[in-house]
C-alpha cells in the first residue's frame, strides 16, 4: 500500500469531495441492501470528526440517456442520515449550478450528496471538463470506491488530475488484502475460483497459477474444463468458445489445478428437481451438472486446512437452490475454520458466505467484483493509480 491515505491530509475547514460506492438496489423508493454504504462510514466518520465539509458523489445503476429519476440517489441520502444520525444535503446534479451552490453552503461537519454522476454521458467517457466541475466543489479528493475503481471515469480518475488525491480506509483495506493476496501471500497459498465462465477469468487463473500453491475450481467453470478432457456433457453449461484455452490451461496448471471429482446432477435447470451425486465423467442425455459432490468439498477442504492464505471468486454451484448449494456452502465451511487469511469477492461468492451465516468469520470480503478479479489478475486500476504516491 504505498497510496496516500486520509491519514496523510488536514481535512480540517476543508471541502472534501469523496466518491464512493453507493451503487445499492434501491425498491420503492428505499434503500434495498446497505452494505456498501456501512462499508463507507469509516472514513465518512473521520472526515467528518476533523472539522471536513463531506461531499459524496457515486453512480447508481446503468442510466441510458441521462436522468432517470428510477437511479437517483435521494433515497440513499436519507438512509445515510439514518446512518450517521446527522442530516445529508442533496443536490439534484453532481455538476452545475445545483452541485455549486449546494457545496458553497455546506459547513465543516456537515454532509452533501451529489446525484447519480451517471445522468452525465461524459462521466463513462472520462471528460476532463466533467472532472474539473467536480474538481471545483472541493479541496481534496478521496476515492473509498473500490467496487468502480476498475473504471477509467470522470469521478475515479479524472477528478485526481486537479485535486489531491488519497485513498480512504476502504478503498486501502482493498489495496492491501488483495494486493499482498497477489504480490506476496503467506505460503501455502490456495486460490478457490468458481462460477458460471471461465472467459472473464483467464488472465485471473494465469496470474494464480504463478503464485498459488493449488487452485480449486467450482462452478460452471469446471464443466468447461470437464469437456475440454473429452467428457460429453448433456445439458450442462459449457463455453464452448473457450475450450482451447481450458486446454491450455489443463497443461499448464498440471498438478496445481484442481478439478472436481464428483459432481451434483439434475434433470431439470429447478430449485425442485430429480438429483443425484455421481463421479466426475460423461454426463447422461437430458442431465446437467448443478454443483460439485460431497467427495469434493471434503478433498478441497484438506487442501484448504493446510492453507495460510485462502482467496475465493465465484459459489461452486447454483447456491440459489437450497439443494445444489451444498458445494459452495461445504467450501465457506472449510473457508471458515481453517484460520488461513482469507479473502472473498466477486457479487455471488459474497452472496453466500453472507447467506451460510460464516461472514464475520472471513478475514476480508471484497466490496468489488470487476476491481476485486482484475487485482488478482495482477492488472493497475486506473482509480488506484491515480492517487497519490506516498
């Protein structure tokens, strides 16, 4: 972590502009999910402590073409309000005359929220006059958004070309689990990666292959690999597009990739269906596989009781389903006891560590799905970057 950090500013009597991630499932008009504004209290709390005037910006959701009053951020306002006891300003724009005046106003310890930074088509397209009217409103810039710090835009790059630029307590947890889980994890090292695709996780599986000791694979990711051995697999989820590559990745993972050896079927893609366990090979007509068998998850969690450092992306089945949850729920389990440091992200492996009861046993859960799996494939993210260097 050689960022600057809040730490490393006197916010005091300062306008601070922070973006964060407040990109939260929002139904009838109220906030449906609040982990990731919890996740931003910590550093808001800080701020707000030393005498900083708070000004938020974030996206919510893809708006197609500009303001669309279903992604607005006022519900969020008032439930942070509800959050830090204090009253949360709104401003109808993050830009503009609405943004300006409502920032002039603000006090030190007050708070301000800036509407969704996505009613601007020039905030995906990184336009540096977008960056300069956010630029404008403050005297420093935090970015604590590590789930859109993958992203090159207006309000996670482009803003830190005209303000000073530091990292909140989140955005350097993140920096600092996932990057040393990259750059130098306490040994054994085993990587768990799961899911529907194997395609967005390539250059993930050949950066860890490099560094971990053994990865586990899980999910609809292993059928491809399945398949690619030459098994039929009936109506089982397969990417047919990446099978070469499975194949490459076969011979170059050798004894450090690890498959399932026996899988969960169903007849039918339901939460109800005829199942059955059987060992890892061709699969019969009409059948699908729906999570990894009970041999698996005892063989994976050997492997991950020697562990030191355990890092996880991806459930091992379709956990949706109480009865192909099995797998994944076995996995979080083993995740659980077996006091490596342990690290999960990705939207659905976080999912259900929070639905197997076993979160507050997991040392670090990633707020990012994109950033988390492009840090473990070794990648800059443009929103890291563009802080300051210690």
């Amino acid at each position: 972590m050689n960022k600057k950090t809040v730490r490393d500013i006197d916010p005091k009597g300062k306008r601070v502009l922070v973006r964060v991630d407040f990109n939260v499932p929002i139904k009838d008009g109220a906030v449906g999910d609040d982990t990731r504004i919890r996740a931003a209290l910590p550093t808001l709390e800080y701020l707000l402590e030393r005498g900083a005037a708070v000004i938020l910006c974030s996206h919510l959701g893809r708006p197609k073409d500009g303001p669309d009053p279903k992604y607005s951020l006022k519900p969020v306002a008032a439930h942070l309000g509800k959050l830090t006891g204090k009253p949360v300003a709104f401003a109808e724009d993050c830009i503009g005359p609405a943004a300006e005046k409502a920032a002039k106003a603000l006090e030190p310890g007050e708070i301000l929220l800036l509407e969704n930074t996505r009613f601007h088509p020039e905030e995906e397209k990184n336009n540096p006059e977008m960056a300069k009217q956010l630029a404008a409103l403050a005297d420093i810039y935090v970015n604590d958004a590590f789930g859109s710090a993958h992203r090159a835009h207006a309000s996670t790059q482009g803003v830190a070309k005209y303000l000073p630029a530091v990292a909140g307590f989140l955005m350097e947890k993140e920096i600092q689990y996932l990057g040393a889980a990259v750059a130098d994890p306490a040994k054994p090292f085993v990587a768990i990666l799961g899911g529907a695709k194997i395609g967005d996780k390539i250059g993930v599986i050949k950066n860890l292959l490099a560094r971990a000791d053994t990865i586990l694979i899980g999910g609809g990711m292993a059928n491809t690999f399945f398949k690619a051995q030459g098994y039929p697999l009936a109506d089982s989820l397969v990417e047919d597009e990446v099978l070469e590559t499975a194949r490459e990745l076969l011979v170059e993972g050798g004894q450090h990739l690890r498959l399932p050896v026996d899988v969960v079927i169903a007849d039918k893609f339901e939460a109800i269906a005829a199942h059955k366990t059987m060992p890892t090979g061709p699969i019969p007509a009409g059948w699908r596989i729906l999570d990894i068998g009970p041999e698996t998850v005892a063989g994976y969690a050997r492997v991950i009781k020697a562990a030191r450092t355990v890092v996880w992306n991806g459930p091992m089945g379709v956990f949706e389903f109480p009865e192909f949850a099995k797998g994944t729920f076995g996995v979080a389990k083993a995740v659980a006891e077996s006091g490596a440091v342990s690290i999960i992200g990705g939207g659905e492996s976080v999912a259900a560590i929070q639905q197997s009861g076993l979160a507050d046993k997991i040392t670090h859960i990633s707020t990012g799905g994109g950033a988390s799996l492009e840090m473990l494939e070794g990648l800059t993210l443009p929103g890291v970057a563009a802080l300051q260097d210690k």
